[in-house]
C-alpha cells in the first residue's frame, strides 16, 4: 500500500509543479492548451492499451463493458452534482469569483481520484506500477495545475495558498491509490478487471467532456496534432517498457 501510495503521490505532484511554473511566469494560453492536447492523447492511449485491453484479457466482456458504462455514468452524475454546486470542471475557464478555489479543487479531486485508484491497481499484477498509464496521468496534471494556478492568483490568493491547496490534492490523490491498492487486493483478482474497466469509462467520459474542448477552445487546429503526439508517445512507451 504504501508503494501505490507513493506511486499515486509521485504523479499528482505533476499538479504542484504545473501550479508553480504557472506562478513564476506567464504561460500563454495556447501552450497550456497544447500541453492539455498532449496529455490527453497520452490518457486516452493508456485508456485503450494499458487498462481497457489488460481487463479485457482478463475479465473478457462482460466486465469492461459494465465497467466503462458504469464508470461513464457515474463521472457524469458526479460531475453534474459537482457543477451545480459550483465545482470547476478540469480546465474550464472560471472568471475571478470569491470561493471559486474550493471549485477548483472539487473539480480536480473528481477527476484525480480515479486516475489514483488505477495506478494503486496496477500494482496488484505483480509487475510494478503501469509505466504508461502513470506517464499519461503525469503529462496531463502538469496543464491542469498550471491553468488552475493562474486562475487562482488572479481571483486574488496568495501563491503560498495555492501550492498549499495543490499539495493537498497530491495528497488525497496519493491516499486514494493506496486505498486502491489495499481495497481491490480484498476483493480478490476477479474484481480488478471490472475496476480497471469502470476507471477506464469515468476517465475517458472527463477526457471527451471537459479536457479535449477546453484544450480546443485555447489551442486551434494543433490542438489535433498535439493529441497524436501525446498518443503515439504513450503508445510506443507502453511497447518498450
């Protein structure tokens, strides 16, 4: 538990590192977007190859496909809930607001957490972390947290506050793969591919709804080739790992 917690700390502190080069500098608004392309090709490649595929051949069909609607379902209930409440989807543009952080926060807690409990998952096949999958999950926290830094410095907080509030989704995220590990090694193997399935669906539902038109809105037409990019790289990494 403690390595997957490690694991799932490690690559929620990509959110940390997004929100200080966010701080220290004005990033225009089209590389972070690119950046968000990237890393969502890079999601979507792990989705297909890393968890989708492995369940599959796991589980077979039954699983994956209770699993993707279930986990679909469920980010989309969850995020409506959110959204009405006021909670900041992944990327979405907030204007500045008082009490628009804890949105902010909300909003990335939905969409880490999943992405958390898989890489606690990884693990339980004995064979080390999914390299792939906590690659893409890297690549793509860093635009989120650097977007959502500059978001929250220009609602007024200070820049001690935003690490602070970034370090505890780190944190959580980092809880929540262990919590991942521990729970899904209770419940036995035969449970891992439907999980696997179910984060797979709740992540790619976030990717289609939030990331993708968020990076297209800022990045244009390279928005495209930016998301085979990050695509291809996973892919390859995923074969050579």
């Amino acid at each position: 538990m403690l390595e997957a917690g490690l694991w799932g700390l490690g690559a929620a502190s990509a959110l940390v590192i997004g929100a200080l080069v966010g701080l220290a500098g004005r990033v225009p608004r089209q590389a972070v977007a690119l950046a968000m392309a990237f890393g969502s090709g890079a999601l979507i490649s792990a989705l297909a190859f890393d968890l989708t595929e492995e369940a599959f051949t796991q589980g077979g069909t039954l699983p994956v496909a209770a699993g993707l609607a279930a986990g679909a379902l469920v980010f989309f209930t969850g995020d409506q809930l959110l959204h009405r409440r006021g909670a900041a989807r992944r990327g979405k543009r907030m204007k500045p607001a008082a009490g628009n952080g804890p949105a902010i926060v909300l909003g990335a807690l939905l969409d880490g957490i999943p992405e958390s409990v898989v890489l606690g998952s990884t693990l339980l096949a004995g064979t080390g972390v999914g390299l792939p999958f906590l690659a893409a999950v890297f690549f793509s926290n860093v635009p989120e947290g650097l977007s959502a830094a500059r978001d929250l410095k220009r609602e007024g907080h200070r820049p001690t506050w935003i690490i602070g509030l970034w370090v505890g989704v780190a944190l959580v995220s980092g809880l929540a793969a262990a919590l991942g590990y521990g729970l899904l090694g209770e419940m036995g193997a035969g449970a891992v591919p439907l999980i696997q399935a179910f984060a797979a669906g709740a992540i790619l539902t976030m990717l289609a709804a939030t990331m993708v038109p968020e990076a297209f809105a800022d990045g244009g037409d390279l928005t495209g080739l930016a998301t085979v990019f990050g695509f291809a790289a996973t892919f390859l990494l995923s074969k050579v790992s």
